[in-house]
C-alpha cells in the first residue's frame, strides 16, 4: 500500500534541471546577505525552493558534504560539491551544456 503513494510522491516532486552553469548561479542567488556565501539558512531557503520535504535536514547533510574547509558555509569554490549533493538527492539534473 505504501509503495503507489511514495511514487506519486515522487512524481509531484519538483526536480530543477539546468547546465552546471545555471544550477551554480541558482544556488548563488539565494546568497541573502551577500556575503558570497551560502549558510545554513540561506541553503534551506535552497531546498525548500527545490521542493524538498526536510529542507533544514537537507541544508545540515549538505554542509557535511560540501563544506570543506568547515566554516559552515558553502563558499564559491564548494559550490560543485553542493551540486553534486543536490544530484545525488534528486533535487536537480545537469543538462549537458548549450553549443554555441
Ligand atoms: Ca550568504
Ligand atoms: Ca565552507
């Protein structure tokens, strides 16, 4: 019984598909401050938007993932990283880049 609503779960699911391009300026514009950075906060804001169901755990896995240099934030260059989380979780798909 389970099963059949978990998939139509799924189908609602938003899922953002763009180039890397596209998807690192997505992420960027939820810099709410400014800083150049993405905290906690700003990275819910991030998956709320991606429609996901636990946004502030998403947020916390994302950081434990992302976060290399450990400052609790996703900086520029941990950006692809970030990317690569929201992949694997299905919030978003990598369009192969545009000719021309
Ligand atoms: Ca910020
Ligand atoms: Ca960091």
């Amino acid at each position: 019984m389970g099963r059949p609503a978990f998939m139509s779960w799924m189908k609602k699911k938003s899922i953002l598909a763009g180039t890397v391009t596209e998807l690192q300026d997505f992420f960027r514009s939820f810099d709410a401050n400014g800083d150049g950075r993405l905290n906690r906060a700003e990275l819910k804001n991030v998956f709320e938007k991606l429609g996901s169901m636990a946004p502030a755990l998403r947020a916390l896995q994302a950081l434990l993932l992302a976060d290399e240099n450990g400052d609790g934030c996703i900086s520029e260059h941990e950006l692809d990283k970030l990317l690569e989380f929201a992949v694997k979780h299905d919030h978003v798909v990598i369009l192969p880049k545009k000719q021309g």
